[in-house]
C-alpha cells in the first residue's frame, strides 16, 4: 500500500516532481564537480609547481665548503668530495618514486675557452639536459635540466647528451658578440697552460636569467672529463612531488611513535622524501631549498582549504535549492494530505510517504547529477590543467548520500509544518 | 492603493516569504562573498608569492666570470645611486619596504636588499663572505622570509654591527654554534665577528657567511659599493616586467634583470589558479542562481489563488503581474542587500581563514549581487505571465 501510493505520486503528478529532481540534479552535478576537482587538486597543483624546479639539493656530506659567489663556484676542482653519477639511478627506487619528477647533476669546471683566436675565461658547467638514466631494476628514466629547470630557454636547439657539443649562456654570448654564434666550434681547456683541450659545437644560447648565464652548458661527461673526474658530480638538483607540510611533517622522525612514524613515512612530504634519499644514497646531504619548498606548501594548504570552503558552498547552495523546492511540494499538496488525514493517517504514515518520494527523487536526481558532474569535472580539468579529471566512482556512493541527507533535511521543515494541519478547514477549502 | 497591496501582499504571506527570503540572503551572501574572493585572490596570491624571495636583481653590466681570473677589481655598483632611484624618499632604516609611486596600484610590496660578496678566511679555511643588512634580507619582512634562523633573539640591524649570521654548512664544517667569536681575515686585515645567528635556507647560502654591510665595505675599503641588489617586487607578471623595464631605463648604467625561474613560474601559476578559482566560482553563481530561480518560480505558483481572486475582482491582467513582480523585486533587492552584508563577514571570514588576512569587501560587489538577485528573482517570477490564461471561477472553485 505504501510503496503503491509512493507510485502513483510519481505517475499521477510528475510535472510536480520535475522542479525537486531538477534542483537535486544540479546541486548535485555542482557538488560532484567541485568534490572531483578538490579532491585531485593537490595532486595537479603539485605537478604545476615543477614549473619553479628542483625543491631538493643533494651535495656531498663531507664537502669542503663550495665558495660559491653568483652561481659560480670558485673551489678548486681537486677540492672537495663529489657523488657518484653511478648511484643516481637509485633515487627512483626510493619508497615515493613516482613522486621524483626529475633530478639533474650539476658539475663547475672554471675553464678557457678558445674560438678564433679570442680566449674567455669562464665556466664549464656540466649537466644533463635529458639523459637516460639506467635505474637498478633494469628501466631508463629520462630526466635533466628540462624536468628541473623548465624555465631555461634555449636559441638553437640543446646538446646531446652523448655528442661534444654545448651551449653557451646568454650573457657570455652577448659580452663577446660574434663569437659564440651558434654551429662555431669552440675548444675549451682546464687552464691556459694545460695541454688537454677539447673542442665542442655550440648548437644553441641558453637564457636561464641566472648565473649560467654567463657560463657554457655542456653534457655533464665533457665536463668530466675535462676536470678528470670521471663519473662524479658535485651537486644534484631534484624535483619531488611532496605534500605541504603539516603538524607531523614539522615533528623530528626520532622522536615519533610507531604508527605516527609510519604515517610520516608513508606520506610524500618533502622531510620523508629527503630522509629516504639519504637512506639510498649514503654520504649525502639533503636540504629542502626553502624558498621553493616553503611556497609551494603554503599555497597548496591554502588553495586546498579555499576549495573545500567553495565545495561547502557549493553544498550549501544545492541544499536550498533542494530545501526550497521541498517546501512548495509540501504545500502544494495541503490537500492530499488533508484527505489523508481525514481517513486516518498517522503524522508518521504522511511524513514517511513524503520523505520516501523525496529519496526515491534524491536517488533518481543524485544519478543523473553525478553523471553531469563528473563531465563538468572533465572538461574543468581539461580547461585549467590541461588533462581531464579523472572519474572517481568511490565519489558516487557519497554523492548518493548527500542527496538523500539534502533531500530529507529540506523536507523536515515543511513536513513539521504539515504536522499541524488540521484536515477540517483544509477540506473545507480554507 | 499599488503600494498598500504590494506591502499586504508581503506583509499577509509572512511564513512563506520567510523561506524564500532566507534562499535569497545566503545565495546573495555566498555569490558576494565569492564575487570577493574572486577579485582579491590575484593580489592575495602574489603576496603568497613573496616568500620565493627576490626576484629582480642589479648587478654590474656584463660581469662575466673571465673578470675574476685576474688580479681585477670585481665591477661594483654604487648603492646610492640605486636607492635614489628606487625611491627618492626611502625611510632610514630597515626592512626596506617601498612603493615605487607610478606602479603602486600593481604592485603590492618591494623589499630590496644589498650584497657585497667576498672570499674571506676564517681560520685558515676560505669561505664566501657576504655584507648585507640584515633586516632587509632576513628579517621577518625582508627578502627572504622562508629561510630559518637559528638564534637567540629576533634579527635586529645594528649598523657596523659586530655580530654575524653564518650558513649552517659552515656552521658544521668550522665547528661554530652560536654564540662563538670568528675572527675574518680578508687579504691582511682582521676583523672580529660573533656568531649570533645560524642559517638555513637549502640553497648555496647555507656555506656563506654574513656580516653587516659597513663592517663588509670598511673591510674592503669599498664605502658606499656593493656587489649586486636584489629586489623583491610583487604584482602581476606583466606589473613586474613593465617595473623591470622601467628601473633598466633609470640605471642604464647597470644591469637589471628579472630572475627568471621565479617571475616565469609565478605567472604560470597564478593564472592557471587564478582559472581555477574563476571556474569554480562560476560554476556555484550558477548553481546559487538556480536556486532563487526556483524558490521564486514556487513562490510564484502559490500565488495563482491570489490572482484568481484579483481577477475577478476586475483587476487588469497587467496590473496583477506588476504587482507580483513588484513584489518578487523588492523580495530581491532586500535578500541581495541583506546578503551583500553577510557576504561581506563570509569573505572576511574566509580570507581569515584561508590566508590569514581579511578579503577586503569591494563596493561593486554590492550593486552586482543586487542585481543578479532581482533578476534571478524577476526570472523566477516568469511562470507568472501565464496567469493570463487563468479561469478565475476554477480557480477560486478550487480546482
């Protein structure tokens, strides 16, 4: 009987119940979208903030102190300790991986350079552009300045990683013009008196709006060999995808008990990827550059909480529209439940048809919602980040939910109100 | 008599309006507290930006790094030629925050501070010196508020201060804590330093060390010289060329050059977040739009009886619409203006919340939601014209 009244309502008057699924479809569709988009805007915003580069340094643990003035490193290349190239392949079999984007080496060789006649001094400054990296289970993982400093721009095209080629900083080409053009062979050597020389192409100018600018970019091994250390480098530049800090993340690994341990462990954040470095790569030092580590999880915190704040909204915004639309029906039907009343249903018996009718809606309303927003989603991903968001099913269920609790919540109110009705005067027409 | 039915009209109905009224305030609250969100977020990002540090330098023309091969004087640039042109009327004193009068409605902050570098001995072992003022570079609202430092008290600029801030490498390597005296050797003169603050920041700045900068230019003999100024200018990317540009055009002496990984980044993102806000905005003024449209399209369709009633009255079709959209209007205007009120403690509550400083309300906003509230009222309101087809004697039957 019950289920039976529940359907004729909706056979009998289903322009009546247009407005409520209507309204139910799209605060649904806006709260899946903006659910979708919160949820994975960690993730993406993340990935965005590459663009500043490496948020990692890694140098030697016993280094002697790098006396380094605008980029340049001014040690004697015999001095101090270096990291093994070998061992690099090892950072992507870190617990957190797939969250290093990138790492490049870097490896200063003050040098003379020689073309036409014309002898510079200035710096070698050997680095990997995209190298493929052999990692220990037997994959290559192409990575270089193009993942860690995505902001340098090249005139001409990058070298090789494996050719005798180079390219030479904006700033050094423009001091000497003419003579660092692009497709010039240019020799460099260690000092003016040291026979070893090495001649190397120039295929393009480099503009990276800091110190190397003034300095020639060559493929880490000439720079290697050249300083005759083979196989070495000096410092390490890594880019992660990390988590923005939080209480746990600012507390010291000792003195966290178990569990909290293995949360910070388990969790990407920037002092765990650091900590689990140093593990792979022992005798090393690994500092977060605060500038670009600090920014990056601030404004992810904060545009993360900003989004939760317009989901709420969002939120609230589906529930009065759902609330609204309660209300009318409730009135609307004053009659109906007039009849009902006089024949003898309970207040619980008429609020129980009316919150039915509302879930079935919500049910109903909440599918075809969640449909729409997960297309709204789709193309906001697109459009913002470039690649569609993707489909989170697990979202349905609680999309579902909220619907009916929004859906019931907005009935109470008038529902309470039809308590009160009197069937006498309602039927009388009053 | 327009007026006198127009306020039974709203006065007779009181509970239902009550509804619809409370849908129209807090969806005029939430699309002007969003409305506010959405023009203050570019300003409120790049202040969030501020902690990259500088990202505009001054430096020497073409220093390249042949000059140092030699027994070459490295180039310097006058200090006080930069700070006259930075600004004419920059306070004594540190930190260093200015506002360069043409640019100020794009640009928020600038923070600027000088480094005189140096290769000093302490103990024998060579390490990089760098003369700074230590407000202006670290200090709270200096140039790099992201780098911590490990002290006793707060950072306080005391010119030709003895005290020194050193990077924490150098902190391990020369056995150094705070509180232990250095003495600084710079070719064959002395100076003694102690160290009240070690730094860290995870960049090159950790093997440094820093002095005050007269100590730095009486040590060197360079008064009044520094090596290079960085900048901290905050605005738009194009506010940040256009201003780099602009202070070239005043220095053409030396060379000003925007630090590239820092401006080319904080474009990048400010515009895909700035998008970001825009289209999850928009998306909730359709949605909160949709919603008054339909509270009022249901408030609308109670009123069929009043309408049957004024019919046949003899009330003129025309007549009855206006008096109901009259009535859905001034519901409009006075949900939107209440709204705005509470729009405006949500966006200060957010922008609490969110970063910590309030969103300043806008007075556009105001007229905007106003308006977006009586035309999605009026919308809603539409079915009404239909009501020209009402039968009066059916209605008023009641059927």
């Amino acid at each position: 009987m019950f289920a039976r009244l529940v359907g004729e309502s909706f056979v009998r008057n289903p322009r009546r119940k247009i407005l409520t699924a209507a309204a139910l479809v799209v605060g649904m569709a806006v709260a899946t979208a903006t659910l979708t988009v919160a949820l994975d805007v960690g993730d993406r915003l993340a990935r965005e903030f590459r663009s500043l580069g490496a948020n990692l340094l890694i140098t030697p643990d016993s280094d002697t102190l790098p006396l380094e003035i605008g980029g340049v490193d001014y040690r004697p290349v015999d001095e101090g300790a270096y990291l093994d190239e070998a061992s690099l392949g090892k950072l992507k079999t870190i617990f957190w991986r797939h969250n290093i984007v990138g790492f490049t080496p870097f490896l200063d060789v003050p040098a003379v350079v020689s073309v036409d006649g014309v002898k510079v001094h200035t710096t070698l400054v050997g680095t990997w552009y995209e190298h493929a990296v052999l990692i220990p289970d037997g994959t290559k993982f192409k990575t270089g300045a193009s993942a860690t400093h995505p902001w340098w721009k090249v005139q001409g095209h990058w070298f090789h990683d494996d050719a005798n080629e180079c390219v030479v900083g904006a700033g050094l080409a423009a001091t000497n013009p003419g003579v660092f053009s692009v497709g010039k062979t240019i020799n460099v050597a260690k000092s003016e008196n040291v026979g070893r020389t090495q001649s190397l192409t120039v295929t393009g100018i480099v503009l990276t709006g800091d110190a190397e600018d003034r300095a020639v970019l060559t493929p880490l091994s000439v720079a290697q060999n050249l300083s005759g250390h083979p196989g070495k480098t000096r410092q390490l530049f890594v880019s992660a995808l990390t988590k923005p800090a939080d209480s746990l993340s600012e507390r010291d690994p000792k003195t966290l008990s178990a569990k909290d341990y293995d949360r910070w462990f388990c969790s990407p954040y920037i002092s765990s990827i650091s900590f689990q470095i140093r593990q792979f790569l022992p005798g090393t030092d690994v500092r977060a550059i605060r500038r670009v580590a600090d920014t990056e999880g601030r404004i992810l915190a904060r545009i993360g909480l900003l989004l939760w704040i317009v989901t709420l909204a969002a939120l609230a915004g589906a529930a009065l529209a759902v609330a609204a639309t309660a209300a009318t029906t409730v009135l609307e039907r004053r009659d109906e439940i007039g009849i009902m009343k006089a024949i003898g249903a309970t207040n619980s018996i008429v609020a129980g048809i009316f919150l039915a009718e509302q879930v079935l809606l919500a049910l109903v309303g909440g599918t075809i919602g969640f449909c729409a927003g997960v297309g709204l989603a789709w193309i906001l991903g697109e459009s913002v980040f470039g690649t569609p968001s993707s489909l989170r099913v697990v979202l349905l269920p609680v999309v579902l939910g909220l619907a009916a609790i929004i859906a019931i919540v907005g009935s109470l109110i008038p529902l309470r109100h039809a308590a009160h009705f009197q069937p006498a005067p309602i039927l009388r027409g009053e | 008599m327009f007026t006198r039915l127009l306020w039974k009209l709203l006065h007779a109905s009181r509970g239902r309006l009550v509804v619809a009224l409370v849908a129209l305030v807090s969806g005029a609250a939430v699309i002007s507290a969003l409305l506010n969100l959405q023009f203050d977020i570019e300003r409120k990002l790049t202040q969030e930006f501020r902690t990259l540090g500088a990202n505009v330098v001054i430096a020497p023309p073409n220093v390249t790094s042949a000059a140092r091969s030699a027994a070459e004087e490295p180039a310097l640039i006058d200090e006080a030629s930069v700070w006259k042109v930075l600004d004419p009327n920059l306070p004594k004193g540190n930190p260093r925050e200015t506002r360069v009068e043409e640019l100020k409605p794009q640009l928020e902050f600038l923070a600027a501070a000088p480094y005189l570098y140096f290769i000093g001995r302490v103990a024998g072992a060579p390490v990089v010196v760098g003369g700074t003022q230590f407000g202006a570079a670290f200090g709270p609202f200096g140039l790099e508020p992201t780098w911590k430092l490990e002290t006793g008290g707060t950072i306080q600029a005391v010119e030709g201060s003895p005290s020194c801030v050193i990077g924490r490498n150098v902190a391990k390597q020369l056995k150094l804590s705070v509180g232990s005296p250095i003495e600084l050797q710079y070719l064959d003169q002395h100076r003694q330093f102690v160290v009240h603050w070690i730094l860290d920041s995870g960049a090159a700045q950790d093997s440094q060390i820093f002095v005050d900068l007269r100590a730095a230019q009486s040590l060197l003999g360079v008064g009044g010289q520094v090596s290079l100024i960085q900048l901290r200018v905050n605005g738009t990317p194009k506010a940040i060329s256009q201003y780099t540009a602009h202070l070239a055009a005043l220095l053409p002496q030396y060379e000003v050059r925007p630090i590239r990984q820092v401006t080319e980044a904080e474009g990048e993102l400010l515009s895909r977040i700035r998008l970001l806000i825009l289209s999850m905005v928009l998306l909730i003024l359709v949605l909160t739009g949709l919603c008054v449209l339909a509270t009022m399209a249901a408030l609308a369709m109670e009123r069929r009886e009043d309408v049957g009633l004024m019919k046949a009255l003899g009330g003129s079709i025309s007549r009855i619409v206006g008096l109901f959209l009259a009535e859905v209007g001034v519901l409009g205007a006075i949900g939107g203006l209440a709204g705005c009120i509470a729009g405006v403690a949500l966006s200060h509550w957010m922008g609490q919340r969110v970063f910590g400083t309030a969103i300043s309300a806008r007075w556009e906003i105001f007229p905007l939601t106003v308006a977006l509230m009586v035309g999605a009222a009026l919308a809603g309101a539409l079915p009404l014209r239909r009501l020209g087809n009402v039968k009066p004697a059916v209605i008023l039957r009641g059927e």
